[in-house]
C-alpha cells in the first residue's frame, strides 16, 4: 500500500475561484485529480491535513467532499483554520464516502500504521496573543488525545501524524516536544503558501521527520510518503 499526502485542496465550493492567489492556482484541483488518477491505486491510502473546500456548511461541501470520494484510494481527512463547514464530527463521518475517514481526538490503524494528528495553531511569537496562547494551549491537549488514542490502539506500531499549520520552525519547537514523546516517525503539515512554504521545516528535526505537503509547494501532485 502507497501512501500520499495533500494539503489545502481549497475546492471551489460556490465557485470561488483560486487563480486571485496567482495564476499557477489556475485549474488547480484539475491537475491535482490528474495526478491522482494517474497515481493512486484503490488500496492506496491519501492523507488530507486540512482546508480541503471552501464551504461554510456541510451541506455546501457535498459536492466537494464526493469530488474526492470519486478518487481512488481510501481517504483521511483532518480539519484546517478554513474548513468551516466541518462540524460535529459525527455529522462529518455520516456525510463521507465508504472510502472517506475522518480524524478528531483520536486514531486509525490501517495497515499496520497509525494515524493521529490535531489542527494546530500559530505558534508563539511577538505577535502572539492571549486567545491564540487559549487555542494554543488546547490544540496541544488535542494532539496529546489523539496520540493517546493511537497509544490505545497499539503500542508498538509507528506513527504518523496529521496537522494543519505548522508543528514548529527553526526558532519554536511549537508542538514536536509531544510528537517526541509519543515516538511519533512522520508528521506532514500544510496551511503555508506562497513564499513562507520554502522556509518550512522538512526533514529530520530531533527524533521526528517533517514533510510540508500543501498542494501549490508540490507543484500540484501528491507528494509520497510510503514506500
């Protein structure tokens, strides 16, 4: 089994139109089904960190959400900062397609590996504020439930993890101290674009690898993450 990683698919829920971010956006999910398609077979597996439409209500992403029940491969999915239409989780998980998961304060085991992960948040830093130290404070109890979950499910087997926005940077260790802790192997992001995707950690940070995965730094293909 193949595993692949996309982030910020940003469907076009009530038409709305990515090419004002720049042309490069232009027919973006187009290519993005194109390689898909050319890609993913049905046993495969393809991870969603977040902003996958850009519906207010779940019933505005249907269309989205069945473009990619469409797609080969089993589905999962994790909320980002515009994912709006996302709300509780068992009305998300009814509305999905049988190859379609959803994460949120817990885990999957598939194929021998697990999936955990949370949002996340803006980072700390000059800028911060009390409500972002708020939601900071929880997205990391949020990530701890999940990763406890996986724990749950199996001792031993390796980790990967799902967030949002970015874990850390070269100047805040963010939430990789509790990625450590839990023996995490693997975490992809998304949430950057433009400029700021090319001064995001990759690679081998401590004890954990970090693969930034959102779709216009990956030239709109999926990026490979097992084998």
């Amino acid at each position: 089994m193949a595993v692949y990683a996309i982030a910020d698919l940003h469907l076009p829920a009530r038409q709305k139109p990515m090419d004002v971010f720049g042309p490069h956006w232009k027919d973006h999910f187009q290519r993005i089904r194109e390689d898909w398609l050319a890609r993913v077979a049905p046993g495969d597996l393809v991870l969603l960190p977040g902003d996958i439409s850009w519906a207010m209500r779940l019933e505005e992403a249907r269309e989205d959400l069945d473009s990619i029940a469409a797609l080969p491969g089993t589905k999962l999915l994790l909320r980002g900062n515009h994912d709006y239409w996302w709300s509780s989780i068992g009305r998300v998980r009814r509305a999905l397609g049988d190859n379609m998961l959803a994460l949120q304060n817990d885990s999957v085991l598939i194929d021998g590996r697990l999936y955990a992960g949370s949002r996340g948040w803006t980072l700390p830093g000059p800028e911060f504020t009390e409500d972002d130290q708020r939601i900071y404070n929880r997205e990391r109890l949020r990530l701890e439930m999940s990763l406890q979950s996986a724990r749950r499910r199996d001792a031993q087997a390796p980790i990967t993890v799902m967030m949002h926005y970015p874990p850390l940077t070269d100047e805040t260790p963010g939430f990789s101290d509790i990625l450590e802790q839990y023996g995490v192997v693997d975490c992809v992001y998304g949430h950057l674009h433009g400029p700021a995707i090319y001064g995001a950690v990759r690679g081998l940070r401590g004890s954990v690898r970090y693969h930034q995965v959102s779709c216009d730094g990956l030239g709109f293909k999926l990026y490979l993450l097992y084998p």
